[in-house]
C-alpha cells in the first residue's frame, strides 16, 4: 500500500448491463440507499457488451478501480451474453493480474433489478477495496510532457 | 533415406502430377543458422527445400491469403495452427495440402549468440546433431540440444496432429515434467515483482510488430493496433501504451495460442512473448479443459460456454 495523496477519493468506472445491473442501480437510488458516490456509471446493453478494452483503457487513462456487472446466469436478456463474458473476463482478470496490476483493482458482479441493496453493497465493498489501493499507478499513461494523465 | 531427401521427393510428386500450385517450405539462403521460407511452383526446384533445426518459421502464416492450394511443410506444432485456421474458417481443408514433419525442436539461435558472448558467426555446418560454427578467429562443435528454442523444450506435440502426407516416423513424446513451470514460478512472485519484471521485459519492445507478422492466428484484416477510429491502443513506445498491446494481442490468442514461437523468435529485442501468451494457454485449460489446435470443428473456447463455467472471481 502506497502513501495517499490527501483527499484522494478513487475513481471507479462502473460498466452495467443496462437491463438487471443498471436497473438495480436505479432501485439503489429509488430506494434511497447510500452508497460510495465514487462509480461513474456507464450503461451498456449487455456484459458480453463489454469489451475487454474498455477495462484495460479505462485503467491505462487513470481509473482507479473497474467494475463490470451483469445479469445473473440464465437471467441475461440476450439469453447467453453473460456466459460469454463470463469466460472472457475469467481470462483477462487473471492476465491482468499475473502482468503486476494489483489484485482488486478490476472487479466483476452478478446484480439483478430487485436488488438494489446488493449493488450498494457491491459498490462499497469495491470503493473499500480501491481505495486501500490508493491511486492507480501502473498502467496509467502519463503525458510525456507535464506528467498528467492523458 | 534422410527427411529431406523424402520431403524433396513428396514436393516433387505433389507438383509433378499437379495435385498442389506451390510448395511451401524452406531453402538455405546462405546465412548460417538460418533458412528461409520460399514458394516452390516448378518441379525442377524442389531440390532448394530443405530440413533442419533452424526452420524456423511458422509457415502456416502463408497460408491464410491463398487463393490456390498450397502443400506446407508444417510441423508438429505448425499443424496444430492450421487446424486452429481451419476451425476458424481462414482456409478450406481441402486447399491445403500438409507435409507432416515430426520435429525433435529448432534451434534459437539468439541463445548461441549469446553462448559465443557475440561472436561473428561466419559459417555453421551441421552434422548429425552437431553444428559446427566459425567466425573469424573461433570454431566452435555446438550440440543442437543445448540451443533449443524454448518452446520447444516443453513440446507435447512433436508429432504432426493431422497431415496428408507425414515424412518419417511419429517421434517418441519428450519427457515433460512442467510444461508450466517458468509461469508458475512468476506467478508465485510478488504482484510488484510481476510488474516489474513485466515492465522491464516490455519496455524493449519498439512496437515493430513483427510478432504480429509472424504469428499465423494474427489474421485480422484490421489489427486494433492499426484501428485509428476509435483508437484502441495508442501507437508510441510509451511503456503504458506498448504493455496494452502486448496485453490485447495476448488476449486475442487466448484458447487459439499453439506455442509455436514464432512470435518470440521474430522477435528483434528478446521480449519474452511467451510469457503472457502461455499464461493463457495455461488457465484456458484449467479453466476450461480446452487446448487449441488438436481436433478439427473444435471450437475456440471463448466462442462457446457452459452453465457450469467457473465463478469464483464474480461477486
């Protein structure tokens, strides 16, 4: 664990399948559940929607944390895309850690439309985990010049 | 009769009687340890193919832009791609015609330049299992064994896995103990010491992509290292940039890797490419239970799924 920058709070970019896990972030919110307000939440149509890109980019330009959340087994929407992501993430979250990125930093979950609670809980545990962490560092890219984030 | 005068005899049949348009195979281009792919389309050429330890090349990579139909010298693990082309539809069976070597492994010869600590390799003349290599003021008698490239030493499949015509007889499998085991030695490391070593091995890499080029699965019309819109890589030698692609261009071989080496042999700067392409092959069969390139109208393991697929990393 390194040093953190004062007010540091991480960055988390959330990737939800916009029929259970978005949909259990609305009843999150409906529900007037509080949760750590550090996911920023990008809707996409399906988990097998998510490229294995948009998880090592969003690292590679300063994202502290990712989340990936899907539909439960047998309950996605297009009827298999999560089992496709399902085998596509097993293998990247292993390579992505096995190339030095630290464990914790890419997480991936099951969240239905009824459970509000559980996406809060979700989003908590991965906020704890990150910010334990601290500030990402390897993988992000700096400009060359000033030494920011690009 | 040695391979090469069998494989010479094979080639010259396949033309003679038009059964194939072009030989695929290798010729000495006068280099020492080294040949070079060539095309053979006239019988009276057949005589340039030759076998040894230094063909190196995955000649497979030709075979994915072919309109005509092709015979390949192809060995064990150079078969195993054109299975994995097949199943993925980038060439039809019956357009390509193999010439099954058994192979007892190739030399790398970057490890018998840094055996000669930079000698001048002038001439290498191989005899039986000997090469006999002179520069300008050493000889030196190098045992083929001793300079195996690495993939080679822990080959399970030395043997062609499907051919239509096999030059020789199938090799006795060689003793394996961990194919493994260089990854399982990382992966015990630390996450610092991963990154570390990852970051130093990476940080050679001048982005020439010749690893793409000389691996015969990299057959994507656009490569994303080439995409410009949206950008999915940026094109520097920045460290951040160039361990991205290394990344993705490992994921893309997930369950499709044969371990051919191709990638880290083209290699100009002895990145350790296998390191991460083998990691994956290591956890799609654990994950997974598949290994590419064995059966054909196998499907590639990230194309298909079963219920019961491991979870244990899903929250």
């Amino acid at each position: 664990m390194q040093e953190q920058p004062e007010n540091w709070e991480p960055r988390i970019i959330a990737f939800l399948c916009s029929w259970c896990s978005y949909a259990g972030a609305d009843l999150a919110g409906v529900s007037r559940r509080r949760y750590s307000p550090n996911v920023r939440i990008v809707k996409v149509p399906c988990s097998g929607r998510v490229n294995p890109f948009y998880i090592v980019k969003s690292l590679q330009q300063g994202c502290d944390g990712v989340l990936v959340s899907g539909c439960h087994p047998g309950e996605c929407h297009y009827s298999n895309g999560n089992y496709y992501a399902r085998r596509r993430f097993a293998i990247l979250k292993r390579l992505l850690e096995y190339i030095g990125l630290e464990e914790g930093r890419v997480h991936f979950s099951w969240v239905s439309a009824s459970e509000g609670d559980k996406f809060a809980k979700v989003v908590n545990e991965v906020t704890e985990t990150v910010r334990k962490l601290g500030p990402a560092t390897r993988l992000v890219k700096h400009s060359p010049v000033d030494g920011v984030v690009n | 009769m040695d391979l090469q005068t069998k494989l010479r005899q094979e080639a010259r049949k396949l033309l003679e009687e038009k059964l194939v348009d072009v030989v695929i195979g290798y010729e000495d281009e006068g280099a020492p340890l080294r040949t070079t792919p060539c095309f053979i389309t006239d019988p009276q050429d057949v005589d340039r193919l030759v076998w040894n330890p230094f063909c190196d090349h995955n000649l497979a990579r030709y075979l994915t832009a072919r309109k005509d139909k092709a015979a390949v010298v192809a060995k064990g693990c150079d078969t195993r791609a054109i299975v994995v082309l097949i199943n993925e539809n980038q060439i039809e069976r019956k357009n390509v015609n193999i010439l099954g070597m058994p192979c007892g492994g190739i030399v790398d010869r970057k490890k018998i330049y840094n055996h000669l600590k930079n000698g001048d390799v002038r001439e290498a003349v191989l005899k039986d299992k000997v090469i006999t290599v002179k520069g300008l003021e050493f000889t030196a008698d190098l045992m083929v064994d001793d300079f195996l490239a690495d993939c080679c030493l822990s080959c399970r499949h030395r043997n062609p896995v499907l051919c239509d015509v096999q030059i020789g007889e199938n090799l006795p499998p060689l003793d394996v103990k961990d194919e493994y085991k260089k990854i399982k030695q990382l992966e015990e490391s630390t996450s610092e010491e991963r990154w570390e070593y990852f970051r130093k091995t990476l940080s050679k890499c001048i982005r020439c992509y010749a690893c793409r080029e000389a691996c015969p699965l990299c057959y994507c019309q656009q490569c994303f290292t080439d995409q410009n819109f949206p950008a999915w890589v940026g094109k520097t030698t920045d460290i951040s940039d160039t361990i991205v692609f290394h990344i993705m261009r490992a994921f893309h071989t997930t369950g499709r890797c044969v371990d051919c080496g191709a990638c880290e042999r083209s290699c100009p700067n002895n990145v350790d490419i296998r390191m991460l392409t083998k990691k994956i092959a290591k956890d799609v069969k654990e994950l997974f239970g598949d290994e590419a390139g064995l059966q054909l109208e196998e499907k590639a393991p990230l194309s298909f799924y079963n219920e019961d697929d491991p979870q244990d990393f899903i929250k």
